[in-house]
C-alpha cells in the first residue's frame, strides 16, 4: 500500500534504478564509515581511507556477474563475499 504522495520503495538494493558501479561503491564506503566510525572509534579521516580502500577494491574485483547480482540484491553474492573479506582484511577493516 502506497501513501498519498509518496513513491514507491525502490528495489531490494535501496535504489530507485539500478545502480551504477560507482554507486554501489559509494554505498558500500557509506556503510562502512559508519560502522568503522562506531565500532572502532575511528576518525572520520581513518574510516574513510579505510573503507575508501575497501569499497575501491571489493567492486573492481568483483565480475560482471557479481555486480549484476549485487545491482538485484542488494547483496554479495557468494562468491564475492570471500572478496569483500579479503579487502576488509587487507585494508584494516574489522567486522
């Protein structure tokens, strides 16, 4: 049920369209400054190259395919959840 006025929810990813890479990017760097920022009481300036180095990297290796599922889902796939674990390690992102 709609309200008055309102649009509809997007997809399952949170966006109305699908959303670039740049996109889902950003999204994920979002995420993860604001959980580094609480977890680990982190500077802004050190989630942010942080998760900056984790966003970059999980969505450059991530295939075609993954970033398409990703786009749908709004999820990693599963096999783009070892990559992402990859970076959150090699960047210092703790979970």
């Amino acid at each position: 049920m709609a309200l008055a006025g309102g649009r509809p929810p997007g997809g399952p990813s949170g966006f109305d369209k699908p959303p670039t890479n740049e996109q889902i990017r950003d999204r994920l760097k979002d995420i993860c400054t604001n959980l580094v920022e609480q977890q680990d009481k982190a500077g802004a300036d050190i989630a942010n190259r942080r998760c900056g180095c984790y966003a970059n990297g999980v969505v450059k290796a991530m295939s075609n395919e993954e970033i398409d599922e990703m786009r749908a889902s709004g999820r990693f796939s599963a096999s783009a959840e070892p990559k992402a674990r990859k970076f959150m390690a090699s960047c210092g992102v703790k979970r």
